[in-house]
C-alpha cells in the first residue's frame, strides 16, 4: 500500500471488535493473541476514520489484556461485571463456630462475659472467605480511586470484570458494591477473617461495665466511649486472648493478634 494511503476498512468491522471479547474466554496466549488482533483492526478503523464511538474504552480495554499478560496476570478477561450482583457471592459467616478452634473459645468466653455485664454485642463478621475478601478489598480501592480498574489483579475462581466502557462506570460498579457490603473502612487483603482468627463486633452498653476478665476478676469500667474502642474493654479482651484491632478506622474488628 503505496506510503500515506488509508487502507479502507468497513465500519462493519467495529461491532466484531466488541463481539469478539464477549465470546467464549480463551486462557493464556490465546487471550493476548485475541487482543493484539483487535487493536489492529482497531488501529485500521481509526486511520480510515471509521472506529466505533467507544474506541477510546476498548482501546484502554485491550491494552489492559495485552499490559495483564506480559505481567503474568492470565484470564483477566471476565464474564461477569462488577457490580452490586457480587455482594451475594462467596458469603461469610456471623457465626463464631466458623472461626478458627484455637481462637474460637476465648471470642465465645469474652463475647458471654460482656453480654452478662449487659453489654450488647452484635457479631458482624467471623469467617470471611479470601474471595469475599478480594472483592471487597479491590471494589473499595478501585471506588476511593486508589487504583485503575485494569490494574486490579486476577484471582482464581472469581471471574469478575472490573473494567466498564468508562472509568466512571467502572468505579461507580464499585461503589456500589461497596454499599452492598457495608464497608465502613478499607478491607484488609489477605485478611485474618479468611483463616478464622478474626471478629467484627459492634458493642455498647450503659453507664457502667462490670466484667470478669479471664483470670476471674472482675473490672468495672466507667470510662469512654462506651462502644468496642473502649481502651479498657480491649484490656479485658486481650485476657481471653481476643486482641482489639491495633490500626485505626475499623471499630468492629477484634482478632487473635490485633491485625
């Protein structure tokens, strides 16, 4: 083709660059071999000034594939989009005999030491499966804005696509995730809850606390605030071997060694 001669292309291409990635999902090679092809066919439709409205979101799509692949994250192309739908997938557990039989005695102690000083005690989370973890660890860094989309690394068994046509609406799918779960403060990934050694509690209770510490002893509590982060509950917690969170921003979560 002589040398500043547009090669004519069909504008009929573009709807098969769109087709092609929402066919069946190939692994490894054949998923970077998929995407480069679809870049030329794009390259091709925007110099012949025939490229489909989106091109920008699937250019950035493919480069994504192609940038995953050389970084030896396979299989990022997903089926399913991010979004609320996920919430329900993979659910943990509120129930302390799914925690780990090492830390679960001393979080059913203290739990029933509170609750007969009349403290209320609302369990959150114990077991959090490492996929639940995932999503909720990446759906709140890609809503706060703290990471792009297609950088977010892939995990087996969660096929999940986290990048939309734009930006936009590839943050506000995780956004509305973050909702779904609640998420008060960043989730940690990996996480003590996928191995049974960490509780989420809510706590409160009124004018004063009298509890029995695991040594038998009784301690009255009289300061504040009257909720988890009471510096002297922890203290009491940390006798039955139930250690209050040592970073800040997430009042519910207690475990075996404070992380």
């Amino acid at each position: 083709m002589p040398l500043g001669q547009k090669k004519s292309v069909s504008r009929q291409a573009a709807p098969k660059l769109e087709s092609g990635l929402d066919e069946a999902r190939l692994d490894g090679l054949a998923i970077v071999t998929q995407a480069l092809q679809a870049l030329e066919v794009l390259s091709r439709l925007e110099l012949a000034g025939g490229a489909p409205a989106n091109r920008v979101a699937l250019r950035r799509k493919l480069e994504g594939v192609c940038n995953a692949f050389v970084n030896g994250r396979i299989g990022i192309l997903a089926k399913t989009p991010s979004g609320a739908n996920w919430v329900s997938q993979f659910p943990g557990s509120t129930s302390t005999s799914d925690l780990n039989a090492s830390f679960r005695p001393g979080v059913d102690s203290f739990i029933s030491a509170m609750r007969s000083a009349g403290a209320t005690v609302s369990i959150g989370t114990t077991l959090r499966p490492v996929e639940r973890a995932y999503l909720m660890h990446y759906s709140w860094r890609i809503a706060k804005m703290d990471i792009d989309p297609a950088n977010v690394p892939a995990l087996a068994g969660v096929d999940i696509e986290w990048v939309h046509d734009t930006l936009e609406a590839s943050r506000q799918a995780a956004q509305d995730m973050v909702a779904g779960y609640q998420i008060v403060a960043k989730p940690a990934y990996p996480t003590k809850h996928s191995d049974g050694t960490a509780i989420d509690m809510t706590i409160s209770w009124t004018g004063t606390l009298a509890i029995v510490d695991n040594s038998g002893t009784s301690v009255s509590i009289t300061t504040t605030p009257r909720t988890g982060m009471n510096a002297d509950l922890a203290v009491v917690g940390a006798t039955y071997g139930v250690i209050k969170a040592t970073f800040s921003g997430d009042p519910p979560h207690w475990s075996d060694d404070g992380s």
